[in-house]
C-alpha cells in the first residue's frame, strides 16, 4: 500500500489543516489529530475519483520522505509541521478504470 506525506500545522486558534506536497490543491482539516488524519484518508480518496477528469493527467505518485526532504518547498512547508503518512490502496490502473 502506498502512503502519502501530509503535512499538518495548527494554529492556537485553528484546527489542524492538512495539506498533501504531491497532490497538489488537496486539503482538508480536523479539529483533533485523529479527525485530521480520517479526512486526511477521506480527501484523498475524493480526489481520485474524479482526478483524470477534472486535472487530465494521472493521478500523482506519492514521494519517499527521502525525496520530500530534497524539496525545498517541503522544507520549508514542513518547519514547525507534523508530518502523517497517509494510506492510500488505490492503485493508478483502478483510478482510471472507476
């Protein structure tokens, strides 16, 4: 099962908003970590659905922890973040065929 990187920050007066560096204008919330983390599976999926038609591209691979650190967008995205790493069990073949 692949996992994607999500990067989670939070503010005092904020829920904690979760974003995901290799798919680009997915995010979502939680007002606990836990719900965070469930809409974190939620978004993703969501996205996926209508990806190829919505974007006409494939549905973006996630990057290794070791290659997110070689970004500097995530570095600096990721300072004073908690990272979750979020299952994802569809594949790109059942992405196109749904």
């Amino acid at each position: 099962m692949r996992h994607y990187i999500a990067v989670v920050h939070k503010d005092e007066t904020s829920c904690y908003g979760v974003f995901f560096p290799d798919v680009k204008g997915v995010f979502t919330a939680g007002d606990t970590l836990e719900e965070a983390f469930s809409q974190a599976r939620d978004a993703l999926e969501f996205a996926a659905e209508s990806w190829i038609e919505d974007t006409a591209s494939d549905f973006p691979e996630p990057r290794s922890i070791d290659e997110l650190r070689t970004d500097p967008d995530f570095v600096d995205a990721s300072k004073d973040a908690i990272l979750m790493a979020i299952p994802f069990g569809r594949t790109p073949a059942r992405i196109a065929a749904e």
